[in-house]
C-alpha cells in the first residue's frame, strides 16, 4: 500500500512539473513575440519618421532667387520703373566720372552724350509713371543688379587719370550691355503695355550706346597701336644716331 501510494505521489509531482513547464515555455513565447512585434513596430515607425523627415528637408532646397528669370518673379510696374530710375543713374555717375577727368576730346563728347541721353531717358520714365499713376518703389533685385554696374564705374577710378578714357568706355560696352539684357527681361515682366513698349525701346537704345561704345573702343585700340608704332620708330633712330 506504501509503495503504491508514494509512486502514486511521485506521478503526481511530475505531472505539476510538466504542466509549470509547459505555462513558462507558452509564456516566454508570448513574449518573445510582444518584444519582436514592439521591436518592428518602433522600428516602422522610425522608418516613418525618417522619410517624412527626408521629405521635408528636400522642400527646403529651392533654386537660387536671383538667378530666377524676372518673368517668374514677384516684380510690379511700380519696381520696374525703380529699377529703370537706378540704372540711368548709374550711368550718368559713370560719365561725370569721365567728364571730370577727360584727356580725348572725342571720348569727352561721348561722355557728356550719355549722360544727356540717360537723363532724357529718366524724364521719359517718369513721365509715364505719372501717365499711368505708379509710384516706382524699390525692388530686391536693386542690390545685384546696381552692384554690378557699379563695379564698372569702381575700375574706371581706379584705373587712374591716363587710362581714364580707355577704361570709360570699355565701361559702356559691359555698362551697357548688362542695361539692355537688364531692360529686355524687366520688358517681359512688365504688366503695362505702355510701360513694356517703353522698356523695349529703351533696351534699343542701351543695345546702340554700347555698339558705338564698341566702336569707339576699337578706334582707341587703332590710335594707341599707331601711336606706340610711332614711339618706337622715333626710338630706333635715336638709337642710330647714337651709335
């Protein structure tokens, strides 16, 4: 009956065994699973995240506003007509600064040809903003336009009195140049077609001025070529004559 009874008792204690192993085993597994399906959650979204993220950071890199085309700015008549205003004044600073110093009589009426037609320009100007009631107001586009043109007047005084001449007028083809580009994309933008017509003309006109300026350029070049040609044939009979 002992004997009976204890392994009766034995059984019993390995069955308790058995089912206590077989609940931590299920439970272990229950959790392994929780943990993974955390783990892919989390990691999904950090996943998220950072793609949204990516996508943020890619709407930030946008294309350089000054290099935009003017027709697909923000730009009204009211700044064209601005801008316009600066760009003759430039151009008139640019002659006073010859007209100060001038050493060619030629390239003195030249100067002083600018400066008249850019100031006929600016009356022009703003007889049609007064025509059309618009108040020029100053646009961003001032600043690296303006800074460009001024840095051909900046060369000009620093070329000193001698060059004075030569480097005025190679001013006018690049100050020039840049002034009909300039007008013809503020002609595109313009929203008037009084003020686009006026634009276009004036464009013509900077378009001229720098062809004569290139022109006169060239004559310069003739005259300084001949010139030093002349200085060294005076030289070299000079040197004949010593010898």
């Amino acid at each position: 009956m002992w004997g009976v009874g204890r392994h009766a008792e034995v059984r019993a204690t390995m069955l308790v065994v058995a089912v206590a192993s077989a609940l931590m085993a299920t439970a272990c597994t229950r959790d392994s699973g929780d943990g993974r399906r955390v783990r892919r959650t989390v990691a999904a979204r950090d996943t998220s995240r950072a793609a949204s993220d990516t996508n943020e950071s890619g709407g930030d890199v946008v294309t350089d506003w000054i290099e935009t085309p003017v027709k697909e700015r923000w730009i009204t008549d009211e700044n064209i007509l601005s801008l316009v205003s600066a760009m003759n004044a430039r151009q008139i600073a640019a002659a006073d600064v010859e007209l100060e110093a001038w050493h060619n009589e030629t390239v003195r009426e030249f100067a002083a040809s600018t400066a008249r037609q850019h100031a006929e320009l600016q009356h022009s100007a703003d007889s049609l903003a007064v025509r059309l009631q618009l108040t020029p107001i100053a646009a961003a586009l001032a600043k690296p336009w303006m800074s460009a043109m001024q840095a051909q007047i900046d060369s000009m005084r620093q070329s000193g009195q001698s060059r004075l001449d030569r480097t005025f007028v190679h001013q006018q083809v690049v100050g020039h140049d840049l002034m009909a580009g300039y007008l013809a994309q503020l002609a595109s933008a313009a929203q008037h077609a009084e003020l686009q017509s006026f634009l276009v003309a004036a464009g013509q006109r900077a378009a001229s001025q720098r062809d004569l300026a290139r022109s006169l350029e060239a004559t310069l070049a003739v005259a300084d070529s001949a010139s030093a040609a002349a200085k060294e044939r005076t030289g070299a009979k000079q040197r004949e004559r010593t010898q």
